[in-house]
C-alpha cells in the first residue's frame, strides 16, 4: 500500500515561507477553486492557507534555539476527520493514501476541523466548504510535467531541501530512509492517529576534521609531499589581522 | 472552543421537544394503565404533540445557520455508519414524523381502532418514537462525546446531560402545558420535572468537577516534537486572523466564563425549581411557565459554557500573533 508524505527536516528549515507563499499560489489557481482572502492589506486581514510555517523559541536566553516548523495536513493513517464526516465529502483514499475533501460534497459544518487535533483544516470563507492540503494531488500525477517536477508545490519550493516528498511505506523510497537514519517523528503521538508524515528533528551537527583529511596518510604512489607546518615563530592570520 | 449558537439553539430547542414528547407518551402510558386519570381536556395531547414538534422544528432550522451549505444538507444523511453527525441527521426528521402522526393519531381518534393485543395505532407509534428520542438524545450527545481531542466532552456524562437537561426543561413546559389545559396533571408533572431537574444538577456538577481535574494529554512538546520543558511559540505564521483563531477560541477573559457558569447553575435549577415549586402549590400556570422560560435561558448560558470550557489541542499552535 502507497502512502505519500511529506519529511519535514526541522534541522534545515529556515523559515522562510516559500512553501507557504507557494503552497498557496499553486492551490489558489487550480481546478478546485481559489483559496479565499480578505483585506489582505486592511486592518484585520484573513485568509485561507493550506500551509503555515510556525516559529518556536526553545529553551531559555541565552541558551535558545529557533525553531521553524511547518504545519499542514499529515495524511493521516488513522485520520480522525474521516469517519466524523456526515456526508464522506472528507475521505481517504485507498491508492495513495491522501486524505481529501470533495468540495461538491462539503456541507461546510466544520466537524472534521473540530475532529482534527493538529488544526490543518480551514474552511473557505467564501466557499463554505472546508479545505485541506492535497498533497497537490493535481500535480504530483501530472502527465505534462517533467518527472521531476511531479511534487508538491512546497516541496519545488523549498530552497533548504527540508521538505521531502514520497512513499513513507516503502522502505527504500529517500522519505523512509530519511525518517529511518534521522530519528524521524510523528506528531502528537498520544492520540493514535498515526500522520503519515514525519518530522525529522534539531541535530547537533559539528564538523570535525582529522589529520588524514587534509593529508593523505596512506599516499598510496608515494607522491604526496608532507604539507609544510608553519614555523612557531611565523605570525598566523589572527595576528597579522589584530597588529 | 468558540459556542455556536446555532448549535447551542439546536440542542436546547430539540431537547424540550423531545422531553415534552417524551412526559405526553408516559402521561399516556401511566393513564392507560390506570396510574393517572386520563386527561379530560379534549386536544391534550395534539396540541402538547404541535408545540413539541415547533420545537423539534425551530431547533432544525436553528441548525441550517450552522452550515456553509444549507443546500446540500441532505447530503449528511450518507455516512450513518461512522458519523454520529450523520445519525443525529438522520433520526431527528423521524423522530419528527412520529410526533406528528402521533398527535395526528390522537387528533384523529385512533386509540378507538386497537391494532393487536390492546396496543392501538397512537401507543405503538409513541413506543417508536420513545425509541427514536433516546436515539436522538444519544446521537446528540455522542457527536460531542466521541471527539477524544476534546477531553471536556469525551465522557458518558455529555450524553447524560443532553438526557437529564432534555428531560427537565421538557417536563418543565409539560407542567406549564398542563397547569393551563388539565390541572389535574400539573402536580405529577411538576413533581418530575423537580426529579429531573436534581439528576441534571447531580449530573453537570459532576462533569463541572470532573473537567475541572482534567490535564491536558497534549503539550507544545508533543505537538512540535521537541522535549525540552520549555517551549514558548513567537509565531503562529501569520499577522491576521484565520479560521484556527477564530472557530476554537472562545476570545473571553476566565472571569467571563467563571460568570457564565455560576449565572447557569443558578438559573438552570434553584431559580426554576423554586418558581415551579409556588406555581404548583399556588396553581399558577404562569409561574411554572416563567420557571420554564428562565430554566431554558440558563440551558442556553450552560451550552455556552459547555463549548467555552472546551480546549482544542490545535489551540497549541496557535498563541501568538507575529
């Protein structure tokens, strides 16, 4: 069984908003519609965004950390918006695992949002239908595309590379490996709702070089000359720079 | 969560109807049984059985302003196999239908036609509608009750109250209704309506202390998947706001809420209890009816309340405007 997802690498976001800001451009323009806005440049401005990248501070000055963190719909294995649903507008479907609203069929009442623990629904103030990340399910199948463009449209535009898309139930695909090697997680485990996608978390990256990094010990034809050391005495850069 | 009022109309409104309907069949059921004189006045039970179904009707209407598209309500009748939603939709318009066929059926004379066994056509329509209104009362409750996010309403005690409130303010307007047509009945249904009342109060204090003991499941830690104790948002992503900031934050200060509550456990049960319990003795139709009236402004104050108390863990995300 196929289930897409996106894998969110904490440790690379830069908050940027690019996926936001395209995340909407793309699904404003499609078939299914725009995504309403209100004053957006008035007092009170509202708007409908299938995509948010939220900012966390952790931890206390002045040993803190920033934490950007995308929030959209999680595809859930479990989704608990599915079966509250009185008229199957919101379902999941069986081929690839994404969880959709049919926007003929919505009747607007926001249950799924009030079932929903991770608020990624938001109901269109105009449409009055609720909507959802698609996983731009109107793109990631697309004929016309390159092969390498068939991915969602936060995922072209994320230019950290923190945004990975794929099939989390196979285990070879580069979101399994990616969840597997990193410490992948989920959110909001407690309520059993299983997201299918996966969030990879904050590492402490250090960079540390060995002598054999910068010469070749084994220098296997003999030809690699010793590097010269600098002589005690001679001045280093710091100190021609703090004269 | 923010109270929807077309929601908080839709559940009082259908709780009198059903209450009403539900103390018009045991005032039938008792009399045929020979506990109660039958009630003389002609029309007791059409007239009780319109005014329960202009309740039932009034609350549906209340329940379309809930919908972003009134005209595909029918739609949320497809998914009674998961949705108690769907369900709620589904029994309530049958439920509807038996309480007109069994005014009809009382207006129309049918008790005179027995079908079987001395069951005639109105007994067996109220026994189905008397099933159809606990189902209903239960749907009602359940839709709330089985969102396990929400742990204020995730407890047997949400469709115990919808049934203890449902049947306390419908004895409460039966009272008034028999105090004005067949004074007769006034004090046996005052004397239940008292009953119920005291299992509503009894019920909802014990929700009352059981939410206040409630600790939340989720915390920003869970939510973000960071462990560290302490985790302060800077930023929802956004300056304005959205659906998430206005549909799961009720936007009141505590005092407001801590006013709501004492403002309905005052006016949903000492203040009724004492207006029904002077009308009854000095057999005053009219101040059972004002107990009735103001027992269903504090119902209106109590689902208020029941929707404030209500923490979405989706409130998580959503703290700081930046």
């Amino acid at each position: 069984m196929t289930q897409l997802a996106l894998v969110i690498d904490l440790n690379v976001c830069v908050g940027c908003q690019a996926c936001v800001t395209s995340c909407k451009e793309w699904n404003t323009s499609g078939a299914a519609g725009f995504l309403s806005d209100d004053n957006p440049y008035g007092k009170d401005p509202t708007g409908t965004f299938l995509n948010r990248v939220q900012t966390f501070e952790v931890g206390e000055y002045p040993n803190t950390q920033t934490v950007h963190f995308p929030k959209s719909c999680l595809h859930c294995e479990d989704p608990p918006c599915v079966p509250v649903c009185p008229t199957g507008a919101s379902y999941k479907r069986a081929e690839d695992g994404i969880v959709l609203v049919d926007y003929d069929k919505c009747i607007g009442c926001k249950y799924c949002a009030w079932a929903c623990p991770y608020g990624v629904r938001e109901v269109d103030e105009h449409q009055k239908v609720m909507k959802k990340c698609t996983l731009c399910v109107d793109r990631i199948y697309d004929q016309e595309l390159p092969p390498s463009d068939r991915k969602p449209a936060c995922v072209m535009a994320c230019p950290t590379s923190a945004r990975l898309f794929g099939d989390v139930h196979d285990p070879e695909s580069e979101v399994s490996k990616a969840i597997r090697e990193n410490a992948g997680y989920q959110l909001m485990p407690e309520w059993g709702t299983h997201p299918a996608n996966h969030y990879l978390p904050r590492r402490k990256q250090e960079l540390k070089i060995h002598d054999d990094a910068l010469e070749r010990v084994d220098n296997p034809l003999k030809i690699d000359g010793k590097l010269p050391r600098p002589g005690v005495r001679e001045p280093a850069l710091d100190d021609v720079t703090t004269w | 969560m923010r109270p929807a009022f077309s929601v908080i109309l839709l559940t009082t409104l259908i709780g009198v109807g059903q209450g009403l309907f539900l103390a018009l069949f045991s005032v039938e059921v008792l009399a045929r049984i020979g506990v109660l004189e039958p009630p003389a006045a002609p029309g007791f039970y059409p007239v009780a059985s319109a005014i329960a179904l202009a309740f039932l009707v009034a609350g549906l209407v209340a329940s379309f302003f809930h919908l972003g598209r009134p005209e595909r309500a029918w739609r949320a009748a497809a998914m009674w196999r998961t949705s108690w939603l769907s369900r709620e939709v589904i029994v309530l318009p049958a439920f509807m239908g038996c309480v007109f066929l069994y005014g009809l059926g009382h207006h129309l004379g049918w008790p005179s036609q027995p079908l079987v066994a001395g069951i005639d056509a109105t007994l067996a329509i109220g026994a189905f509608g008397t099933v159809l209104c606990l189902l209903l009362f239960l749907c009602t409750g359940m839709i709330y009750a089985c969102l396990k996010f929400l742990p204020e309403w995730h407890t047997p005690l949400t469709v115990i109250n919808y049934l203890a409130f449902g049947c306390a303010s419908g004895l409460m307007l039966a009272a008034a209704y028999a105090g004005i047509v067949e004074p007769g009945l006034a004090r046996f249904l005052a004397a239940w309506a008292v009953w119920f009342t005291a299992v509503a109060l009894v019920t909802r204090v014990a929700s009352l202390i059981r939410n206040g003991r409630l600790r939340p499941r989720s915390t920003l830690q869970t939510a973000i998947g960071v462990k560290h104790p302490r985790i302060v948002q800077s930023s929802q992503g956004f300056m304005g706001g959205s659906f998430n900031t206005r549909e799961f934050f009720h936007g009141r200060p505590e005092a407001f809420l801590r006013s709501v509550k004492w403002s309905f456990l005052v006016a949903v049960f000492p203040v009724p209890l004492a207006l029904l319990g002077t009308g009854t003795l000095a057999a005053s139709p009219a101040l059972v009816a004002a107990a009735f009236v103001v027992q269903y402004a504090g119902l209106l104050a109590e689902r208020w309340f029941f929707f404030a108390q209500a923490t979405h863990p989706q409130n998580l995300y959503y703290q700081r405007v930046a």
